[in-house]
C-alpha cells in the first residue's frame, strides 16, 4: 500500500496552514501590533521622547524586509524548519535584549534582532511551506494564513496589555521571548514539512490518479532564480506596486487616529475606526485569497489597491461635523482593501516565477513591501511637522496609489 493510499482523513497541509497561522500571529503581534503599548512606560521610566521609541517600530519593519531575503535562501536551500526555529530564537533573544536594556542604543538592538528574528517566521516562510502544499486551493490557503497577522493584534494586545498593568515592562518582554519560544519553536521541529513529497504526500490532497493542475504550477521543482526574476519587469513592476501600496496603506493607518483627533472626533471614535480596518483586513486576507483562486491575482491585487485609495479619497472628505457613517466607510474599505497584500503577492510571486527559489524571490519583494510600511508613516509625520496638518498627505498617498495600481 503506498503512502498516498493511506491519507489521513485530515489532509497534512490544513495543519500547516494552522502553523503558519500562529507564526504571523507571533511574528506581527509580538513584533508590530504591540508597540505602542509599550510607549508611555518607557517613556515615563527611561525619560526618551516618543520620537526616539517609534525608531524602534520603524527598525523592526526595515530589519525584518532586509532580513527577508536572507531566510529565502535558507528556506530554499535547507527548508522551513530550520529558518523557522532560527527565527524564533533570534526573534525570542530580541525581546531578552529589550527586557534587560536601559540605553537607547540597546532598545534599537533588540528590534533589530526582534525584526531579523521575525523575517524567519514571517510572510517568507508562510507563504512558502503553504504553497508548497497547495495548488488548486493555493490562493484560499495562503488567504487564511494571512489571517493570522490580524490575529496578532486581537490576541497579542489582551495578553500584553495585561502583563504590562500587572508586571511593567520588562517582565512583559521577557515574556513574550518565553511566549514565542514555547509556541513556535517545538512545532516548527515536529510538525513543519517544507512539501508534501517529504512525507509521500501530493499539493491539496489529490490522489495518484487525480488530473494534475494546469500546466502554470506544474512542478515545484521548476522555478526562477533570484538572478533570473530580478532581470524581468514584472519583478519590478510587484515590487514598486507593494511598496507604493503599502507605504500609502501604512502611513494612512498611523496617521488616522491623530487626523481624527485633529479634526475634533474623540480617541474612542479614532480607535474604533481602527478597530474596524483590523476586522476588514482579517475578512480581506480570506476574500483576496479565494479570489485568487478565480481570477487573475495581477486584477484581485489591483481591485485591492483601488479599495485603498478610495478609502483615502473618503478620508479627506471627513470634516468636524461629517457623520459616523463617512468614517465606517473609509476604515471598512482601508481594512478590506489593505488584508489584500498578502495573499495576492504571494500568488503574484508564485506564479510569475514559481516555487523552485520562492523563499529567495518573495523575501527580495517583500523587502521592498516591508521598506514601505516602514517609511509610510515616518513620511507622514514628517509632512505634518512641516505643514500642521494631514491633507497633503493623503493627497501624496493618493498619487501614489494612482502608480501602485496600474503597476
């Protein structure tokens, strides 16, 4: 009896995808959506300005997009399991650095080491070991994956929130080391298979005698070199459209609470608001992966960017006495629009340039993404330092968005 004859009832690739699940919900909620809970203790106790703290933030997203690349090669060449389990230590001894730091020099070591640890347990690895394992079903797989860095916040910030109240800060870091180590670590070394020939097993479950997928997925063992994809203009043309997309996207969101603020709406108001983009962008990693699986992933990325941009059009339109209803529009359609990134830039990358170098190929362009929402929002304070209000930005955003889609 072959190894293919005896499936388990549970096909193995559901519980990768539950894996890599959890690693973006550690790796964006531990790395990114906790921040700023962190700021005012740190301000009060270590006497820096806010300024000074967001450095970090805008360290752990250049590390993590620089890093990126470098575990590419590693998945490549040695699979996920030993990217992965390098990742969460490296990301694990950041949070030990922080817990234990008093200088700013240390506060920004921990982040790189946090944002180099994350780019190990990240979208590369995800989206690698996941479409390994799917074909037909690739773009829902990859969809439901990306849920998981909007769970990072729903169940990161709880937890960390409570920490910091009963322990302060350091405790809080220390924790979340022991957290990531104990939650990633011995699943990435008992679980992680990088594709399904490693346990005699075929992508989406299919048997011996099922019809193969078209002709564009083939073989994983056919594929691109870095070399090779970085010589063609559709690398570039994914690359320019998620920095764009994602600089805009990025920016927007930490700009909204202050704007809000700005314009008169309470911060319950502004936090709801954010509260709803987080919910839109769960339901839009899910909706953009299925329709990935439909139609070209080229036109669902561009229908997700044109989302963006009319959320920022209606963003503009918010006055003192505009209606709730305006500001539910725009964080609904910001959030929807902005869960497309993802799921249709993997797929973009998957079957542009194929699976054979997809760690080394996705961590070159989702470096170029992570410089985005890295530098997004630095922009954006900057612009209103030097013009005391946000408008301008959004129009900049716009523009940009008016490049990101037809690229």
């Amino acid at each position: 009896m072959t190894a293919c004859s005896r499936r388990p009832r549970v096909f193995y690739g559901y519980w990768i995808v539950a894996f890599a699940f959890l690693c973006l919900t550690m790796c964006i909620g531990c790395g990114s959506f906790v921040f700023s809970l962190f700021v005012n203790q740190l301000q009060a106790e270590l006497a820096w300005s806010r300024g000074e703290i967001m450095v970090g933030f805008t360290i752990f997203w250049v590390v993590m997009g620089v890093a990126s690349p470098l575990f590419g090669r590693v998945l490549d060449s040695h699979g996920a399991r030993p990217a992965i389990t390098v990742g969460a230590v490296v990301m694990g001894l950041g949070f030990v650095v922080l817990s234990l730091m008093n200088g700013l020099p240390f506060f920004y070591l921990g982040y790189v080491l946090v944002g180099s640890g994350a780019a190990g347990i990240g979208p590369v690895a995800t989206s690698a070991i996941v479409s390994n394992w799917f074909r037909r079903k690739r773009g829902t797989a990859v969809g439901i994956t990306s849920a998981g860095i909007g769970a990072g916040g729903f169940i990161m910030a709880p937890i960390v929130g409570y920490l910091l109240d009963l322990s302060g800060w350091r405790i809080t870091y220390f924790a979340m080391a022991i957290i990531i180590w104990i939650v990633i670590i011995p699943p990435a070394l008992l679980l992680v298979r990088t594709r399904p020939e490693d346990m005699g097993l075929r992508p989406d479950g299919i048997g011996e005698t099922t019809p193969e997928p078209s002709v564009v997925d083939a073989a994983v063992s056919t594929g691109l070199t870095l070399r090779q994809a970085v010589g063609t203009l559709p690398f570039w043309l994914i690359a320019i459209s998620y920095l764009l997309g994602n600089f805009s996207s990025m920016g927007g969101l930490q700009a909204q609470v202050p704007n809000l603020n700005d314009i008169g709406f309470p911060t319950a108001t502004a936090a709801a608001a954010l509260g709803a983009i987080g919910f839109g962008s769960g339901v839009g990693k899910v909706f953009f992966g299925w329709l990935c699986d439909r139609i070209e992933p080229r036109l669902a990325s561009a229908i997700g960017l044109a989302l963006q941009c009319a959320a920022i059009l209606v963003l503009l339109q918010v006055r003192s006495d505009s209606s709730m209803a305006l500001i539910w529009a725009y964080a609904l359609l910001m959030g929807f629009g902005a869960g497309s990134w993802l799921p249709t830039m993997s797929i973009l990358v998957s079957r542009s340039f194929g699976l054979a170098f997809y760690g080394a190929v996705f961590g070159v362009a989702n470096m170029a993404q992570s410089v985005g929402t890295a530098t997004g929002p630095l922009v954006a304070g900057m612009m209103f330092d030097a013009m005391g209000t946000y408008r301008w930005t959004f129009i900049l955003f716009a523009a940009l968005y008016a490049v990101a889609i037809p690229a």
